[in-house]
C-alpha cells in the first residue's frame, strides 16, 4: 500500500502538493488510504469526511471517523450534507455530486489543494462494466481518470492499480479495523450486483482482467484527448458561436465531434445519441435562411440564431 502511494507521488509529483486530503469514509479503502498516506508522509495529511445523512448508520459512521482519526493524530473535518436526489435524478449521481462539492468545500477550508480518493482497479472495472452496459463512448469507456479536477480542488486516485481484495487483505494483515457501509451490498444498486456476481466470474475467466481492462481505459482516454483537440480545431475554424454552414460542411463523424465538444465545453451539456442525431438531421435540413431549429439539449435547448447556433437554459434565460 505505501509503495503504490510513494510510486504515485514519484510519477505524478504535480498531484501531490502537500498538505493531502484525505476522503475518508470509514469504510475499507479510504482507511487503507488514509493509514498509508499518515505512514508515509506524517504531519502532511488532512481527512475529510461528508456526512451524507441517507442512512441512519451516518452518523456512526462520523463517529467512527472521529475515533479513527483521533487515534491516528490526524486532523478531521466533517461536512454535513443533503444528498436527497431530485425526481427522475439518480440517486448515486445526486450523492456524487454533493460529496464532491462537500469534499471541495473542506479542502479549500483546510488549506488542502489536492484530495486523494480511494477508488481502486475492481472500482475501475465496475465503471466499465457500468459504461458498456449504457452504450457508453469513448468519454465512458476511458473510466475514471487518475487525477482530475472538480470545483478548483484537484483530486487523485492513487490506488488505481491495485485490487479490492489485496487492499483488504493488508488492513487484515495490519490489525486494521474499518467500518462497513450496508448499502454496498444492496442489489437494487447496478454497481453492487457488477460487484458480487460479474466480477468474480471475471476473475475465473480472466485472472488479469483488472489489468487489461485497466489498459483499454488508457487507451480510450487517448483516443477520446485526441478527439478533443480536433474538435477543439474545429471550433476555432467555425468561430463562436459554430457556423452552420461550416459545420454542414463537416463529415458526419465530425461534425458530430464538433457538437459535443462545443456543447460540453461551452455549455456544460450533454447531448443523448438521440439528441445528437436529431441535431445533425436539423442541421442538415438548414438549407433556407429562415429554417428554424429548436432542439432540447441537457436542461437547455439548441436554437438557431441567424447563420450560428445558439444554445440556452430557460431557467436562466427564458426565450418567448
């Protein structure tokens, strides 16, 4: 466990500013990743940890997190937050998107720059498995990324290479105790059925599956930062906003390259393959300068304005 940490700071040094946050959640990997953080760099790490208030066991699991970090000599902040999801929301998605905020939040308050997180191969595996079984592109089949940054706090993901059991079998080893979250073996959850019934067959099948599955996600990645920089060619070529003629003069491929990117980068949206094929077929029946083009995009719509497009959120601007 150390040594994938020391090799982690070794490679990624631009990652490891220090004081490092830890995200700790009481549970098996964030404790494994908060005792080898505190082992190999002492008096440099923080633990954060978000009190989702979803279950009645949060706040033992607080409590624990207290205790633990106590007995370590670690500073602890806790931050408390409504995760509740909104209707048509998904539940994990909406509990994401509060503890990444929350987590943010505490290391800006700590002084903290970079938060390590404890997502580990089988995690990487299950997002795969998770973004094939959507129809997932390329975005979704690069899986979780090693580092990235959210809310201007950089998060890192250093026990990526290694596997769940091995992470636990060390903890074990160590006389380490963690507290265990129910909710992770809930069945109604697609991740949790991945995690008990595909991933062992895997592991019979496919010994290294963690390893390969691992690599097809780097390549993806790749693939999908190459994508990006032609789109991002694209759109300087076609100006902001895009032009319609210039993106009718694109290759179907590419223009739809074009539209996600100026979409998610511009806007903050993502188009369905339903949405985007529904653009394209509009965009190509822009023949007349005075077709209209109005398409619902994300919480937004795609207009047409003039010879450009156009995209707005009604809640924030409405239209007539």
């Amino acid at each position: 466990m150390r040594a994938a940490l020391l090799d982690w700071r070794q490679r990624r040094p631009e990652d490891a500013a220090f004081p490092l946050g830890i995200a700790y959640s009481g549970g098996a990997d964030s404790t494994a990743l908060l005792s080898a953080a505190c082992a190999c760099w002492p008096s440099q790490v923080v633990a954060l940890h978000v009190n989702h208030g979803l279950q009645a066991a949060a706040g033992d699991f607080e409590q624990h997190a207290d205790a633990f970090c106590a007995a370590l000599g670690v500073p602890l902040h806790v931050a408390c937050v409504d995760a509740r999801h909104a209707p048509g929301e998904s539940p994990e998605a909406a509990a994401r998107r509060a503890r990444y905020r929350a987590l943010a939040d505490l290391a800006v308050g700590a002084g903290v720059s970079t938060v390590l997180l404890g997502q580990h191969a089988d995690d990487q595996a299950e997002t795969l498995l998770l973004a094939l079984s959507r129809g997932a592109g390329l975005p979704g089949l690069a899986g979780m990324g090693e580092s990235f940054e959210r809310h201007g706090v950089r998060f890192a993901r250093p026990l990526l290479p290694l596997a769940a059991d091995d992470i636990r079998a060390s903890m074990v080893a160590a006389g380490i105790g963690w507290i265990e979250d129910a909710t992770n073996a809930d069945p109604a959850y697609t991740r949790n059925r991945i995690r008990a019934q595909i991933l062992p067959s895997l592991q019979q099948a496919f010994p290294r599956f963690r390893e390969t599955f691992a690599r097809s996600a780097r390549h993806a990645a790749q693939a999908q930062a190459l994508l990006q920089d032609i789109a991002d060619d694209d759109l300087r070529a076609l100006g902001e906003p895009p032009v319609i003629a210039g993106l009718r003069a694109l290759s179907p491929s590419r223009q739809a390259n074009a539209l996600r990117r100026w979409l998610a980068q511009r806007h903050g949206a993502a188009a369905s393959t339903a949405q985007l094929d529904e653009l394209q077929r509009q965009l190509a029946a822009c023949t007349t300068r005075g077709h209209r083009l109005h398409l619902k995009v994300g919480e937004g719509f795609v207009v047409r304005e003039g010879e450009s497009l156009a995209w707005y959120n009604p809640a924030v601007l409405p239209r007539d």
